[in-house]
C-alpha cells in the first residue's frame, strides 16, 4: 500500500474530472470488448490480449490551477499511450496542451489520470515522462470495479516523493486526501446524471423498459379485477345469482377508492395539462422553424452579395 503524502497540499477536484475518466474508460471498453467465444479461447498471448480488452486501462491529463498550497483540478483530456512500452505521444499531448492552452489560458496541466485498483512500477514511467512539463505532477487514478460495499468515491490521488530506499533514492506514489469542489452547473449536471444512473447495473432504457412494463402489467390486473366485479354485479342485477347485502357492501367500498375519473376537476386539470404540453411542443416547432430561416436568410445572404444588388437594395436585412 502507498504511504501518505506529506507535502501539505491541498486538493480540491471537480467531478468533472471524473465524469471524463469514467466516460473514457467506457467508451475504449465498449470497443475492445470481444465475444465471449473469443475470450475463452486461444493461446497464452491471446488471454492476456483478452483480459486486457476486458480490463482495459485508459490514460490522460488532468489540467487545473495552483493557487499557493491549493491545487484545483478543474477538467481533463485524453492521451495516446503505447501500453507496451508505456510511452505517450508527444505530439499529441502538445497538440492538446495547445488548443487547451487557447480556451481555458488560465489552466496548466496539473498531472495525469489512469484507471486501475492500484498504482503499478510502471506507472512511474508515464510520470517521469510529465515531469518536463509539471515537476511535480499528481496522479489521480480511478478504480472501474463495481464494489457497493464501498461508500467512498473509487477515486485516489497520488504525489511522487523522493524516498530512500536500500540506500538508493527513489521515487514513490504517496496517496493523498483530496474533496470534492463543484460550481453550480456541476452541481446540476451530476444531479440530473444520478437521477438517471440505474441502480442495477443496467442501462437506464432497460430500467425504464422494466418500470413501463410493471406498470402495464399493473393495470391490466387492476382492469382484469374490475371486470370480474362487473360480471358478477350485471348477473346479480339480471336475477342470475343471489343478492347478498354484505358483498355489495365491500364492492361499493371498493369502488369508492378508485380513482374518479369524469370528474369536472379532473377534466379541468386535465385539459390544463395537456394545453401545456400542446403549447410547449408549438412552441418548439416555431423556434425550430426561425433557426432554420435564419439559416436561409444567411446562405442566400452569402451567396448573393447585397453589394452587387442594383440600387444598393438587399433582399434581406
């Protein structure tokens, strides 16, 4: 297990950071997941080309401010890195770090990020690779397993620090504590994230699936019941079968909680309702429709050069 850090920094990350991390993990085992037929065989080699599709690591930056002793970790990119040799693509964290640099001028690159359990020996490499850019870059890495034991964040940020070791200095990973710092537009996003994350496991459009199916197999239950006590109330009030005082009671009771429906106030909140929704969608067509005359009105604007227009009328202003 890595030791503590003790630099007194302090780390503030952003869920963002996250988000990404999270997203780039998905989306690179989304690709490299093969059948299951493939896994299970082939020689050595191509075990542990499976395992690793199955386990795939994915590497980045993260880019943020140093403010004193705070360190703020703001947002993050991808990076190309040979797993082999663990070496990254110069030109293409530059490229990065450039067009990066353009948009957010005020952000430097803080370190990098991985997915795994554990930091590994070889991850070293691919942060002494950092250190011309950052000579004290963090590491923040990310654990994909599922453990619902675990109420922390499966996040963990590491320092290098300079021990000696045998007699020898080297340089380690010391983990150290960090928080969790958001801005209002965060905050919304992640709220309307885990509203829609499934608490299963399984996509939300599977969840949403299973709810509407209960739901129909609810009514249709509900609607098979009330035709059973429709039957029975048609054919005791056509003489087929007894009277019995005591069972209408309990229908009647019954009957009493369902919902009613052909009601003046429900028909009012009803159609309420459903004018709104009407003028929603209106609406919606009708900003629609501007955007896309506005997209004319510029093409035909470009196309036809007002200068040219004899008189110096324009067909549209």
């Amino acid at each position: 297990m890595a030791p503590s850090s003790s630099s007194g920094l302090t780390f503030k990350l952003h869920p963002l950071v996250i988000v990404n991390i999270s997203d780039h993990y998905t989306r690179v085992k989304t690709q490299l997941n093969p059948p299951a037929s493939i896994c299970s065989s082939g020689n050595a080699s191509n075990n542990g080309e499976a395992v690793f599709q199955q386990n795939p690591r994915v590497y980045g930056c993260v880019i943020g401010v140093q403010r004193g002793r705070t360190v703020e970790i703001f947002n993050s990119f991808e990076l190309l890195c040979e797993p082999l040799n663990h070496t990254l693509d110069r030109s293409f964290l530059e490229k990065k770090q450039e067009l990066y640099k353009k948009v957010f001028p005020d952000f430097y690159i803080l370190g990098w990020y991985s997915t795994g359990s554990d930091a590994e020996e070889s991850d070293m490499h691919i942060h002494k690779a950092l250190m011309d850019i950052n000579e004290s870059p963090v590491y923040v890495l990310l654990n994909p397993a599922i453990n619902h034991a675990q109420k922390d964040l499966p996040v963990t940020i590491y320092e290098s620090e300079l021990h000696v070791i045998d007699g020898i200095p080297q340089l380690i990973f010391a983990h150290t504590s960090y928080t969790i710092e958001t801005v209002e537009a965060e905050r919304i996003s992640v709220d309307h994230v885990a509203h829609l994350k499934p608490s299963d496991g399984g996509s939300a459009a599977t969840q949403l699936a299973a709810h509407l199916t209960g739901t129909h197999s609810a009514i249709k239950m509900l609607n098979s019941r009330i035709r059973v006590l429709y039957q029975y109330l048609a054919a005791m009030q056509e003489g087929d079968i007894p009277c019995e005082n005591s069972l209408l009671r309990q229908v009647s009771s019954l009957l009493r909680r369902l919902p009613a429906m052909e009601s003046e106030r429900f028909q009012d909140n009803f159609l309420m309702e459903y004018n709104d929704k009407l003028l929603i969608t209106y609406l919606a067509m009708i900003t629609n429709c501007s955007s896309t005359m506005n997209e004319m009105v510029d093409k035909f604007n470009t196309a036809y050069d007002r200068n040219t227009r004899r008189g110096g009328r324009t067909a549209f202003m």
